[in-house]
C-alpha cells in the first residue's frame, strides 16, 4: 500500500481551520479550481456516508465522507468511482492539531491506496502535490478571511458609508 503525505503549519487556530473544511460541501469555498458542489441525496455536510459530487477543474468527482471527528479534528473520505489517478482503495484524511505556542494549528493530508508498482511514485506525488496546493489555496481562503476583519472596507476609507435598507 502506498502512502502520500503532506503537514504545514498555519498562523490561525485549530479551530479556526477546522471551522471551515469540517464541513464537506464547503470545498468550492477553500479550494481554488474547485466550482459547484452538491451532497447527493439530501445529506448534510458532517454526515457520515455524504457523498460530494465537485465540479474541480471542468471534472466531477465524487467523493464519500467516511469518518468526521469534532475532538480530533478530522475527516477521512474515499473516492466513489473513477479516481484522478490509477488508483484503487484510495483513503485519505485530513486532520488539524492544535500548537499550543502561539495558537496556530498543525494541518496534515495523507492517503493510502494500491496501485501499479511502476505508478507508485508518480501516484505518490501527484497527491502529495495536490495536499499541498488544497492547503496553500486553504491558507490563502483564512488570510483573506482575517485580514478582511482587520482594515475597513474599501468604501469606509473613501469616506462613504454603507447603508441599507
């Protein structure tokens, strides 16, 4: 079995992070490339068993929601049909711990899977690869989240007030 693995460090909380990808449907919101995104069959976005139907990049791809756990901050999920790479049992988990200094959070992506030992690098890398951008696209998701809250909306540094009715 073959394994991908990518860790980064973040300037945000664990449970920051954790606040905005615990919910599965919410990938199109953290991830660049990502478009709509729909839970099949009316579950919601923390039910085990979820399947996500994700237009990424101009492809669907459906993935089930095998596990989702609030104290430890994770969730595992498997691909339902055809995976991006000749792969099969594919499991992955993606799971953020806390830093106790400066309240930052530690975030690792890994998956399992079988494939053809000829593929086993090529595998390897592609989804240690893709981790990685999913995460910098995520940091990029929660710096702009924060600094928005941290300088005043373009129109209030004009001098003009927002006012609705």
């Amino acid at each position: 079995m073959a394994k991908a693995y990518y860790s980064t460090v973040f300037a945000q909380s664990a449970d920051d992070i954790w606040n905005a990808i615990r919910d599965f449907n919410n990938y199109p919101v953290w991830v660049d490339g990502a478009g709509e995104s729909q839970i099949e069959n009316g579950k919601s976005g923390d039910a085990v068993g979820a399947v996500r139907n994700v237009l990424y990049r101009g492809r669907r791809i459906r993935q089930r929601l095998v596990a989702l756990s609030d104290p430890e901050r994770a969730q595992v999920y498997e691909f339902c049909g055809a995976a991006p790479m000749p792969v099969q049992r594919y499991r992955a988990t993606l799971k953020i711990t806390p830093i106790v200094d400066g309240g930052r959070g530690f975030v690792e992506w890994w998956a399992t899977f079988d494939c053809a030992p000829e593929r086993h690098d090529e595998c390897m890398v592609f989804f240690r690869d893709a981790f990685a951008g999913w995460l910098a696209s995520l940091r990029r998701y929660l710096d702009g989240r924060n600094s928005s809250f941290d300088r005043p909306a373009a129109n209030e540094t004009a001098g003009i007030s927002a006012h609705t009715e």
